[in-house]
C-alpha cells in the first residue's frame, strides 16, 4: 500500500512539473487535425458564421423608401435597418436592453456547460479555425507546420509562409470591408473605396479591422484566450461543482499505478486493470488537438476553451482499441467523484430567470413600438400673450414624427377646455412624409372667463387621417392664463 501511494505521489509530480512547462512555453502551438462530432459542430457554426457576416450586406431589400439594403446601420439618417425592422435613434435603449440579455444569457450558459461560448461561437476561435485552415492548406498538417518552423530559410519556407501571410492579409482585408459595408450601401461604396472614392472613415475602419484581424487571428491566435481575453479571468467565479466541462476523467484514465502505453498484453482492459493501469493510453493526440495547447489531463485550467476536441481525439483512440468512450468528456467534478450534476439551483434559477425577463422585456418593447411619436412644448417666452380684442394666446410646438414607410395625414384638436380656438396659420393638415420627422406652431385662443382657473390642463389629440397609423395620439399640456 506504501508503494502505491509512493507512485501515486511521484506520478502527481510528474504532473506539477509538466503544469509548469506548460505555462512557461510560448512556442506557437501547432493543432493537429482530428475528426468527431465536436470538429463537425464547429465547422458548421463556422460556415453558417462566414456565410452570415459576408453575404448579409449584399442582400437587396426593397422598401418605399430608405435604404435598400437588408442591413444597413445608418449612422448619418440614424437609422439601423435590419431587414423589415427600422430601428431608429430614439430606440437606441434596446441595444442597452440587448446587451444585458446577451450578457446574462453568456452567464447562464457558462453556469450550465462551462466556457462552450469561447470553443464554438467566438469570433477569435472562429476567425483563427479559418487561418490554422489556410495554414494547413499551404503548409501541411501539424508535423510538416512543425518542420517547417524547424528549417532554416529556403526557397520552400519563403514559398509557403509568404503564401500563407498573403492569404491571412486578403482575408484579414475582406473581414475589414465587409465590416465597412454594413454601414454604406454596400455596392456603391465597394466601388468608391477602390476607386478612391469612399470616405475617409471608411478606409480607416477598414485597416483597423484588418489590422487587428491578422494580428490576433495569424499571429497572437490561443494567447488571445489564455491572456488577453477578460472572460477567461472572471468565467471561472461562475463555475461550481455542476458545470459541464470538457473533463478528464482521472479515476478510470490513471488508476493505481497511472498511465501506460497499449503494448504487449496491455491492450486488454482486463490485463491493465489487473496491474493497475488506467485506461489512458498515453498517446498524447489530446494535447496535440488542443488549440491552446493545455493537457486537459492536467485538469480543469482557465486555458481550456471547451471545444471538445480533446474529446474527438480521444473517443477515436477509445474506439480503435473497441474501448468505452468517455474518457474525456463533458462532464461535472460531482459526475466525476461518483456523484450527479445538479443543474436547478438557485444560481441557474436567478440566471434563467434573468435571461427570460430580458427577452420578454425587449420583446414587449420592440413589439409596442409605435410607428408615429409626437410631442408637445409649450413656448415658455412669453407664457401667454394678450390679443388685442381680450383673447389670451398660447403657443405650442408639436412635433410628429413619421416612422412608418409611407406619408400620413393627421388632424389635430384639443380636449379639456372649451372655446378653444386652434390656429395652424395656412396649413389644413398636418402632412408628413414617409420616415420623417415635422414641428408644427401651433397657437390656441381663448376669450378669459370668472370661472377660469390660471393653468389648466389639456389636451392635443392627433387623429390619422391616412398612413399605416391608425391609433388616435393623445398630448398631455396645459393653457396658461394671467
């Protein structure tokens, strides 16, 4: 029994001291390819991510007026068109509302399933999928990428590594103006920028993004999500006993006297658990795999970005040998200890709940969002002006914004006061064109009676004449007397 607790002991120390080279190696990591579901599911967000950020600007959407793009952020109208969706300044709330919702959905999902955002949805993990993936094209896989770096400079390493560069800077570039035309027409200020044409702004933004695009996609890459990233720093506080991490499972991997190499008798399970091997192989494909280059047998690190290809890699191993998978899986330290993973609790309830309240709030929000807004303001130099047959006067600024696609009438009277008399000057409708905002003086004329109270409150009541509005708007203000 001393001698097997002398192993374990000695085999633990293997383990700090390779934890340690591990944090003191900065040579670039190398990843090698591996096929599974995990790979799958990540090439899938990453096509359906690419197709999304790089065709939806050059989808026409016809409207009556405005843009014709289908998502156009329009910075000099105000305006953020998003498909059939006009979001305009005065909505700019909802974005606060947006990121609160994506901030506490990110929580909630990193309580259930750990730092799965990261491993799949990021766009530095997608960006640097597709840079490792140009790089494996031109360069080879992770042995010959290896090799290369070992050469001295020839012909072939200039070759390829030139190669590779330049097609990191051309995507690097089509990132930075794709970005760009988000906020233009998109086929009008493509041919501007290469014809000099564009705006300033516009190539600045673009060498921006492209700059930094090919610094932390080509060049910093995993250090971005192992140093620079604050969400590897603050992730790990909203973790706990039952979130689902890529996991090693130590007991059945290492067992008694650890891991051991599939040679000779060794590659029968019962042999091995006889002798006290685990079922770990020790064949290092999930270090090799890893694009941060962590040994998840290490267990759970702050570098380990959940993309479950350690997983992939082992499972492969697994089968091959006719073994159980399982191995390294997703997992939570009370599944590994023998215990259940425990996903309601309080704090997956408070974030649920939080996320639910999120999206009914913007829902209801978006949803009672009114095409036509108005306003009123009463002129406050002079209060009130006194006619010269008795009448007091009262000025008002009435402001109708039209946020629908097409013109509207309206007619406007006031409620709360009798004998009345409302003045538009010439104007007999209020005529607004689609997608515009109007100010109309308005003034009101009332002959003082004894009954009459110094300010009393009315109302303008605006009625839709024609348009898309067909609601009655009712303005709060008052009439000021002497």
């Amino acid at each position: 029994m001393t001698d097997q607790n002398n192993n374990t002991d000695i085999y633990q120390d293997k383990i700090r001291d390779t934890r340690v080279q591990a944090k003191i190696s900065i040579e670039t990591i190398h990843p090698r390819s591996v096929t599974g579901n995990f790979r799958r599911f990540k090439t899938f967000i990453m096509a359906w991510a690419y197709a999304a950020f790089f065709l939806l600007p050059w989808i026409r959407w016809e409207r009556p007026v405005g843009s014709q793009q289908a998502i156009h952020f329009d910075l000099i109208g105000k305006k953020f068109y998003i498909f059939d969706f006009i979001v305009h300044a005065q909505d700019i709330f909802w974005l606060a509302a947006l990121l609160f919702l994506s901030a506490v959905l990110l929580f909630f999902a990193t309580a259930l399933v750990g730092r799965v955002f990261c491993g799949f949805f990021c766009f530095q993990t997608l960006w640097t999928d597709a840079f490792r993936s140009i790089e494996k094209m031109i360069q080879g896989d992770r042995i010959a990428r290896i090799r290369l770096d070992k050469k001295a400079w020839n012909k072939e390493k200039i070759t390829k590594k030139g190669l590779t560069h330049a097609l990191w800077l051309l995507l690097s570039f089509w990132t930075g103006i794709s970005f760009t035309l988000y906020w233009a027409d998109a086929p009008t200020l493509l041919m501007d920028f290469f014809t000099g044409n564009a705006h300033s702004a516009a190539y600045t933004a673009t060498l921006i993004l492209m700059t930094t695009t090919y610094l932390a996609a080509g060049w910093i890459k995993e250090y971005v999500c192992m140093h620079i990233c604050p969400y590897a720093r603050f992730q790990s506080v909203m973790y706990d006993s039952d979130t689902l991490a890529t996991s090693y499972d130590f007991k059945r991997g290492e067992s008694s006297f650890g891991r051991a190499k599939p040679i000779k008798d060794l590659k029968k399970p019962e042999v091995r658990k006889e002798k006290g091997h685990g079922d770990c192989v020790d064949c290092g494909l999930c270090v090799q795999v890893c694009p941060t280059g962590i040994d998840i047998r290490d267990g759970s690190q702050l570098s380990c970005i959940n993309c479950g290809l350690c997983i992939d890699a082992c499972n492969g191993i697994m089968d091959k040998f006719g073994w159980a998978k399982g191995l390294i899986r997703f997992a939570s330290e009370n599944e590994l200890d023998g215990g259940k993973t425990r996903f309601f609790k309080l704090r997956t309830y408070g974030y649920g709940l939080a996320t639910i309240a999120s999206i009914g709030f913007l829902l209801w929000s978006v949803s009672g969002n009114k095409l036509v807004n108005a306003s009123s303001y009463q002129t406050r130099s002079p209060l009130y002006v006194m006619l010269s047959d008795g009448r007091i006067q009262n000025s008002y600024e009435v402001r109708i914004h039209n946020k629908s696609l097409y013109p509207a009438e309206f007619s406007i009277n006031t409620t709360g006061m009798d004998d009345l008399e409302l003045s538009i000057g010439a104007i007999e409708k209020l005529t607004i064109a689609a997608d515009k905002s109007v100010r109309f003086l308005i003034k009101l004329r009332h002959q003082p009676q004894d009954s009459d109270t110094k300010e009393t409150k009315i109302k303008f009541i605006i009625k839709p004449l024609s348009g898309e509005f067909k609601e009655t708007l009712s303005l709060d203000s008052q009439f000021i007397l002497p």
